[in-house]
C-alpha cells in the first residue's frame, strides 16, 4: 500500500503562518474567543482535522494567535524605528509610526492588544498573561526611551519614565479606538497629546 509523504517541517511552518495571519485579521475584529477551528478551517480550504492537527486545541490557536499578533506590531511598529538615537528621536518616530500603523488599519479590528486586552483584563488564566506581559515589554520600551532623553537633558530631570510610558500607551490606544470610529482628527489629536507628553510641540 502506498503510504503518503510526510510534509516537511518548512512547510508545516508555512501552513501555520498563513492560518495564523487569518486567524489574527479575524480575532482582531471578532476576539480570540471568536475563533474556532472551523470557521478557520473553511476559510483556509483546510479540513478540521488538519488544523486540528497544526495547533492540537482551541486554547493553543489562541495563545499562537496573539503572539503572531504581537510579532506582526513589532516588526511594522516598532522594528523600522530600533536603529534610531536612544530617547527623544527614537520616541518621536515611534509616535509617528505607531499612529500611522492605526491610521492604514493594518487589522480591520484595530489594535490587536488593545482588544485582547478589554477580552481578558478580567479573565485570569495565559491569555490574561500573555496580554498582562506584552504590555509590560512595551512599558519597559518606552520607559528605557524617556529615562534615556531625561539622561541626554532633552526632558526634565523630575520627569517620571514610567508615568509618561504608561500614558503613551493609553493614548497610542485610545488612538486606535478613536480611528476605528471615524472620529474626525483623532490622528492629529492623540500626535499632539503625545509629544506633549514629552514637551515637544511641531
């Protein structure tokens, strides 16, 4: 009896990438609870048991869901800006590209964190983990920037890091959700309450 190939590794990996790029455009719209292995499957051309097969559970397409969401944010957001001078100008192009980022809706659901995080602030278990620790590399990000221009005297010396980190992102946040619904300026707006934040006016 004929006995069928077995797939490489490299395409195994393939195949995950691309159910995962679909799961994340549905999940950002729709939530990770939203997903189920068989809606995905027909939207993949791929049988249940194949998809089944890729990720083993509903809880392991979740977890694999987010995360390619955040490799997807850091590689658009936060990568194109890394070789920038520490401090001010690197926190200057992060503003830049990170409402940009919202403004071209690179998922139709807007911020993935931003959704994930509404979906499991009050749901204790890995997902809330997961969000609770992407968030906590994103504050140390920023936080690591501003103690940098307090260092380089671009801010002042009483300036808290972690204060103005932790409103960036609520702003970077309410940003998106502001675009999502077509306020008008939001953009503009959260660009200018930003770089306040760091005492910069254009």
């Amino acid at each position: 009896m004929a006995v069928m190939p077995r797939r490489s590794a490299a395409a195994v990996a393939d195949t995950r990438t691309v159910v995962l790029d679909v799961a994340v455009k549905r999940a950002s719209v729709e939530g990770l609870e939203g997903l189920t292995i068989g809606t995905l499957a027909e939207e993949t051309a791929m049988s249940k048991s194949g998809l089944h097969g890729l990720f083993g559970s509903k809880e392991r397409l979740q977890a694999e869901t987010f995360a390619r969401a955040v490799e997807q944010f850091t590689r658009e957001v936060w990568e194109p800006v890394a070789g920038r001078e520490p401090g001010l100008p690197r926190l200057r192009a992060l503003i830049d590209r990170w409402l940009a980022y919202h403004r071209k809706r690179s998922l139709p659901g807007g911020c993935f964190v931003t959704t994930a995080t509404v979906e499991f602030d009050a749901r204790p278990g890995p997902l809330r983990d997961a969000v609770r620790d992407a968030r906590k590399r994103m504050h140390e990000a920023l936080a690591a920037d501003v103690e940098a221009a307090v260092r380089a005297g671009d801010l002042p010396k009483e300036t808290n890091p972690e204060d103005v980190a932790f409103g960036l992102y609520a702003l970077a946040s309410a940003a998106s959700q502001a675009i999502q619904l077509e306020e008008p300026g939001a953009s503009a707006r959260a660009r200018r309450c930003m770089l306040a934040l760091l005492g910069v006016r254009d």
